[in-house]
C-alpha cells in the first residue's frame, strides 16, 4: 500500500511539474534564475572575503612573531653582553644574574621562532587559499556576466517568439471559417463578390425587358433631336455642319483601298490630262449667315 502511494505521489508531483513548466511565464523563470545566481555569487564572494580576512589575519600574526623573534635575539645579545662586561669587571653576582636573563630570553627566542615556523605554514596555506578564493571569485563572475548575456539573447528571443505567435495568430484569424465573431477578409469579399454578381444580373435583366428597350429608344430620340438641334444653330451662326464620324470596318476598308488602286491604274492608261481638257472645279458659295427676324 505504501509503495502505490509513494507512486500516486510522484506522478502527481510529475504532472502539476510539468503543468506547472507549461504555464509558468518563461520571463520570470529567467529572472529567478538570474536572481539565484546573483545571490550563489554575493555567498560565494562572502566565503571569499572570509578566507582572504583569515590570510591576513595570519599575516599579521606572522609579522608580530617575527617582530618578538627579533626583540629577544637582541634581548639575549644584550643580556650576554652585559654578562660578560660584569664578569669581566669582577662583579660574579651581577655577571650571574645577566646569564640567567640571557638564558629565559634564549628560551622564550627557542618558543617564538617555533611559532613563527607554525604561523608561517598556516600563512602559506592561508595566501593559497585566499588566492584560490579570488580566482573562483573571478570565475563565478565571469560565468555571472555571461548568465546576463544569455538572459538579454534569451529575453529578445521569448520577444521574437511572441510577436511570431501574434503573427501566427493573426494570419489564422484572417483565413478563419465562418462563424466566428468578427468577420475575415475572405468572407467580406464573398458578400461583395455576391452583391456585384445579383447587380450584375439585375441590370441584364433589366436591359432585355420592355421597359429597357423603351428607355433605349428614347434616348435614341433625345440623342437626334440634340443632334438636329446643334445642326440649326451651325447653320444660323453660318458654321459648316461636322458631319458625323463612322467606323471603317475591315471590309470596307479593304473595298477602298481596291477602288483606289484601280483609280490609279486607269489614270496611268489614260496618260496626263492637257491643261486645256482640264475643267475648273465649281466654286461652291459659302452660306450667308441669315438674319434674324425682328419679331424674334
């Protein structure tokens, strides 16, 4: 029974994991991940410190020691000086005295220089540990800097990726199906394309009935009275009459320039005409203008 609840436990743990990864906000990941290694360095920096404060502290114990070593050399020094100068003067009291000082200080010498040999093994450990100190500092703030990068590569990426989604998502509305709330471009053209088709048939429809055929034949009416109309007021204002432009056909085109042909062909027989066989075009009077009536 134990077992298939530890199983039921880690498959939930498994699936609200998963589903937690599927809709957790990857800007925020990304910034708590920033944010714990921020805080691995400042631990890190501080055991730093911690280790370099030790390595002087060590130093410093070091430097007195050897300050001491040096005080009761010259205290023995002077100490058997003294005895030797006594001894000499006679004075064996005095002489034994300064032999006894010279011995303590030769003793208390024998200790400090001991401990300075214990503090500068522990000086050196200290020195290569705060210099391994300094380098893994050095490291992690590398490894740091470049954790900044990749969250500015990846913060422009996760921005890249949502304006694809947004693009993606509106492409997709664009060529939705029918039925949803607003319209896409494709079904307003559809409902365009209907109503020009249904004005189309409309106007056919229109065009071949009755009523159209009349509307026809009365703008043809109206057409040749304004023709007829222009025409009078040419001939009042004395202008000569614009005769209206046809279309030459293909055909017709085709007859004249046989016609011409054969005009040309039958002026070569014929030869050049005398200048006394030649007649005088008739001159054709312009229209006098007309004046008109007082009454009107």
């Amino acid at each position: 029974m134990g077992k298939f609840f530890k199983k039921m436990w880690r498959y939930l743990t498994a699936a609200l994991t998963g589903k937690f990864e599927e809709l957790a906000d990857p800007k925020i990941q990304i910034e708590q991940a920033i944010d714990e290694a921020e805080k691995q360095h400042q631990m890190l920096t501080q055991q730093a410190a911690n280790v370099i404060a030790h390595q002087k502290d060590t130093e410093l114990q070091l430097n007195r020691a050897i300050e001491q070593v040096e005080k009761l050399s010259s205290s023995s020094r002077q100490a058997l000086l003294m005895a030797d100068q006594a001894t000499k003067a006679g004075n064996q009291a005095d002489a034994q005295k300064y032999e006894q000082a010279a011995q303590a200080f030769a003793q208390r010498l024998i200790v400090a220089e001991q401990e300075v040999e214990s503090l500068k093994a522990i000086h050196l450990q200290a020195t290569d540990a705060a210099g391994q100190a300094k380098r893994a500092v050095q490291n992690n703030r590398m490894a740091l800097e470049k954790k900044y990068t990749e969250k500015t590569k990846l913060l422009s990426q996760l921005d890249q990726a949502k304006m694809q989604e947004r693009m993606s998502t509106a492409m997709a509305s664009m060529s939705a199906t029918v039925g949803d709330e607003i319209p896409t471009l494709d079904e307003v053209r559809r409902k365009i394309e209907q109503r020009y088709a249904r004005a189309l048939g409309a106007a056919e429809l229109h065009a071949d009935s009755v009523e159209g055929k009349m509307l026809e034949v009365e703008q043809a009416s109206i057409d040749l009275e304004a023709t007829a109309r222009l025409d009078e007021i040419r001939t009042q204002l004395g202008l000569q009459t614009v005769l209206p432009q046809t279309e030459i056909t293909a055909p017709e085109a085709a007859a004249v320039s046989t016609a011409s042909g054969a005009g040309e062909a039958a002026a070569v027989t014929a030869g050049p005409e005398t200048p006394a066989e030649t007649q005088p075009a008739a001159t054709v009077p312009e229209p006098q203008a007309q004046p008109e009536a007082e009454g009107n």
